[in-house]
C-alpha cells in the first residue's frame, strides 16, 4: 500500500471513533442548566454586583491632609512643534542622491 492510503485510513478512523465518541456521551444533549432567560439572568447578575459594590467606603480624609495638601505639580509644559514633512521618503530639495 503506498503511504498516502495509510494516512487517509488512519485519519477515517480516528474521525470515525470522533464521531462515535461524540453521539456515545450524548454532548449537546443536556438540559439547560437554569430556566431562566438570558435576560433574566444578566439583570439577576447585575443586581448581584451592584449589591456587592454598595458596601465599598472610602476614606476621603486624604484630600484634607496637610501632606496631600503640600504636594507640588511638577508637570513640564510641552511647547508644540512643527510637523514634518508630509512624504519623509521623498527627496530632499538640494541634496544630492547618489
């Protein structure tokens, strides 16, 4: 047999024993895990979250501190530039190629 004819009966069976290994557990076949609909379901998540994100404090007393207060922008001002050329690639006037 030439090699080529192994490979395509090797390749049939392993999709052959894919094929029934498939339909044997029964995959796609399950009930749906809730009855609830998808919208019911992310509104229901949304709530969850909410709920969870009501607890969360934060101590704002920071702002009013005499070290935050002290603290100094040191930001540099950036001055705007000229834009380059609209080509970068094209030739420059007055120089020579070689």
């Amino acid at each position: 047999m030439k090699s080529n004819t192994i490979i395509l009966i090797v390749v049939s069976v392993i999709v052959v024993a894919g094929v029934f290994w498939y339909y044997s557990t029964k995959t796609g076949n399950e009930p749906p895990l809730s009855v609830l609909s998808s919208e019911n379901k992310s509104q229901t998540r949304f709530q969850t979250l909410v709920s969870g994100l009501q607890s969360i404090s934060f101590n704002t007393n920071i702002f009013s501190d005499a070290r935050f207060m002290a603290l100094v922008d040191l930001a540099t001002p950036i001055t705007p530039e000229t834009a380059g050329r609209l080509d970068p690639f094209a030739v420059v006037p007055g120089v020579s190629e070689k």
